[in-house]
C-alpha cells in the first residue's frame, strides 16, 4: 500500500479515553479515527504515526479513508476513519483490543458512532 502524498499525519493517544473514542472495533481489521484538518477523500491511502497509551514506541499506520468528519459544533472533532492495513495494523487492533477490555462504555463517548 502506498500512502496518500502530504506527508505523515501524527496521531497521539495519550490515554485511554482517547484511545476508546478512536478505535473503531467495527471496521473489519480495526480501524482508527484520526483527528486532523488535512482534506482526504474517501478511498485515499495514508500513513499515520501513532502512539499507544502508555508506550512511548511510535506505531507506523497505513491504511484507507473510510470515515470523514467534518468540522462540526464541538461535539465530534474534524478528521478521518482509516480501515487498518498491514502486520502494524494487526499490532494495534490487538494491543488496542487488549487495553480495552472490560472497560466500561456507558457515558463514554466515540468520535465517530
């Protein structure tokens, strides 16, 4: 997969509320919703450097525009979904999986759903 010319878009999960409203366990593979103003379209390939709660190694991403938000009236931030590509994507659905399990939804709010 080649990925979308514009250069790396820097995604940080800080903690894992953050990392509950980007995950996308419904996508087929995983995917992650990616704050940003940078314009894509759907179908576009792109590479996203992430980080992981907790862990300071930089998570190397591609994978394809699937999800668009654009900028709305504070409740849902501008950006992207990505459908998740490759063996890294398989790293992060698993370890986001695994941070996410048995953590409680109600009153937590998605990015996207």
């Amino acid at each position: 997969m080649q990925p979308r010319m514009g250069g790396i878009i820097q995604a940080n999960i800080p903690d894992v509320e953050t990392l509950f409203a980007s995950y996308m366990p419904y996508v087929a593979g995983g995917g992650l919703f990616v704050p940003s103003k940078q314009a894509v379209k759907m179908g576009d390939e792109v590479f996203v450097l992430t980080t992981l709660p907790e862990q300071s190694q930089k998570v190397p991403l591609t994978g394809k525009v699937i999800w668009i938000s654009q900028k709305q009236n504070g409740i849902k931030p501008q950006g992207f979904g990505i459908q998740l590509a490759g063996e890294k994507g398989i790293y992060f659905k698993s370890e986001a999986e695994r941070m996410l399990a048995g953590l409680k939804t109600e009153g937590r709010r998605s990015y996207t759903m």
